[in-house]
C-alpha cells in the first residue's frame, strides 16, 4: 500500500469528485483514477462507486477511510519533525579570532562546525583583540574568539577559559632550562615583541614595568607565527600563551612566577543584534569543545575551562 495511492484514495473521498481531486493534489486526473484502482486491485476491493457525475464510497470505502487519514496524518507529522530536525542551518558567518586561538581553538571548532552545518559559508578573520572588537562595533564580524575584559557597552561577552601566559625560549637559550621564572629576570633579556594592538604586547609591557623595568626588544612587529618561529631561531624570549607551545616542539615555555600573568579568552558578539542560526551553532559548538577538552594537544600548564 503506497502513500501516493492513499492521498488520491482520500482527496476523492473528501471531494466526491477525480477531477476536483486531481486540482488539489496537483497532477491529472487519469492519473488519479490510476492510483485509485490500484490500490482496489491491492486490496481485492472496490473503494467507490462511479457513476455518471456522482463518486460514492462503497462499504469497502468507508472502512478505509478512518485508517487512511490516520496514517496519512502519522506521515504528514514524521515529516515535518523530520524536516525541522534535519533542516540546513545556511548563510554566511564571519568569526574573528586572535591569532594563537586560530591556531589552536579555532580549527577543531571549525571543522566540527562545517560537518554539522555544510551549507554555511565561513570567514574567519585573524587579528589582535583590538582590532577584532573594532570589526564586531563595524558589522564585519558576527562573532569573535578576544581576550577579555572587552570594555565596550555594545558588545556582550562570554568568559569560556583562563590560561596561563608563559616565557617561550628556543632549547638552546640560556634559560632553557630553567622551569619557572620571575618577571624581574627578563631585565636583561632581549624579547621578540608582537606588533601594536595585540594584547600580548601590552600584558608583557606592563608586568614589565610592574617588575621595574622597560623590555629589551630583539625584535617588534610580529604576528604570532612570526614571533614564534624568531623565538625558537634563538633571537629573545617572548611571552606567550601556554597554548601556542607545542610539547615536545622546537620551543620550551617557562612558567611565570609569582605575576599571575594569565589571560580570559572570550566569545564577543554585538548587543543590538539578534545571532542568526547559524551564529547561536558556532557559540554552542565552541563551547561544548571547550568543555570537552577534546581540542588540547596535552594540558597546558595553568587552563581552567570557566563555562
């Protein structure tokens, strides 16, 4: 017993009428009058009595005709529950993120986000914290992986981990193997220094001169990988978050004593305008991996999931 044949069954049923039927459902009526004696062939039964301008329903009919409307209500319900669990998130959304979160959060969220949601169109924007609060106050960006506190009325944050920043030295540098480390001993240190408008920069500026004294730059103006690759060639030291160094790598990192230099990693998105679909999945996403952990190559030292 087809569904097909059902629907002609019932829509003569409730008309009376093929040609009337045939008009509701959208095909011919030859075509209807098939599926019709079809399923009486089925069922070895007549289903309506046809005479000239007028349809009745035989005794066969009428005991049908509660059962088909059943099971075609059963399968119209199956399909809009279908349809409303399966139907495709799409559209476009722009994710910003800082650089050592875009090369360690970002990834693993992205991709289990594209293999749930394949239709939307993804854009990420990498940058320092600054700049990326300035694209979501712009519109450029629907939501963003920053460094909190973000200061600004039109934004809304949510805290999702707190880590620790740490000293990062190539293995041949003579503080290599040193396993903590006071900020103070970095007076004499030339450092690898991120470019202006990365948190990074201005956190390492001011535990420096919480310690007492102005950094030594080796170098300044880098992006993450710049400065990492510059530090692991041996040019200075940089503080860095934990999660950009890799165990085992080409770097080692130095836990900082006593300063309590850590950092909240946040999403950030505008107040004033409702997430899309699309934008609410990558929030969850982000979080679940978050709480997950299943995203970390190894525990850094000092991570704390906050949500």
């Amino acid at each position: 017993m087809q569904i097909g044949h059902l629907r002609c069954f019932l829509a003569v049923a409730e008309h009376r009428h093929f040609t009337r039927a045939a008009r509701e459902l959208g095909i011919a009526q030859p075509s209807v009058s098939v599926q019709v004696r079809r399923l009486e062939d089925e069922l070895g039964s007549e289903l309506f009595q046809r005479m000239k301008g007028n349809v009745t329903l035989t005794p066969a009919g009428e005991a049908l005709l509660p059962y088909a409307r059943r099971i075609l209500a059963d399968v119209d319900a199956a399909s809009s529950e279908l349809q409303a669990a399966t139907a495709q998130v799409r559209g476009r959304l722009a994710l910003g993120a800082t650089p050592s979160l875009a090369a360690t959060l970002v990834p693993p969220v992205l991709a289990r986000f594209h293999a749930a949601y394949p239709a939307v169109e993804l854009a990420l924007r990498e940058a320092g914290s600054v700049d990326l609060v300035a694209a979501l106050e712009e519109g450029a960006l629907d939501v963003a992986l920053v460094i909190l506190p973000v200061r600004h009325d039109v934004l809304v944050t949510q805290p999702l981990v707190r880590e620790e920043l740490v000293v990062a030295v190539a293995r041949s540098h003579p503080l290599a193997r040193r396993r903590t480390i006071a900020v103070a001993d970095l007076r004499d240190v030339p450092l690898v220094m991120f470019r202006e408008g990365y948190d990074l920069r201005s956190s390492t500026e001011a535990a420096c001169r919480a310690a007492g004294f102005a950094p030594t730059f080796a170098v300044e103006g880098g992006e993450m990988d710049g400065v990492l690759r510059l530090t692991a060639a041996g040019l200075g030291a940089a503080i860095v978050p934990s999660l950009v160094v890799e165990p085992r790598g080409p770097l080692h990192a130095i836990r900082v004593a006593r300063a309590g230099l850590t950092r909240t990693i946040g999403l950030a998105h505008r107040r004033d305008r409702r997430l899309s679909r699309a934008a609410q999945e990558l929030v969850e996403t982000t979080r679940t991996l978050v709480r997950d952990r299943s995203w970390l190559k190894a525990s850094p030292p000092g991570l704390s999931v906050l949500r």
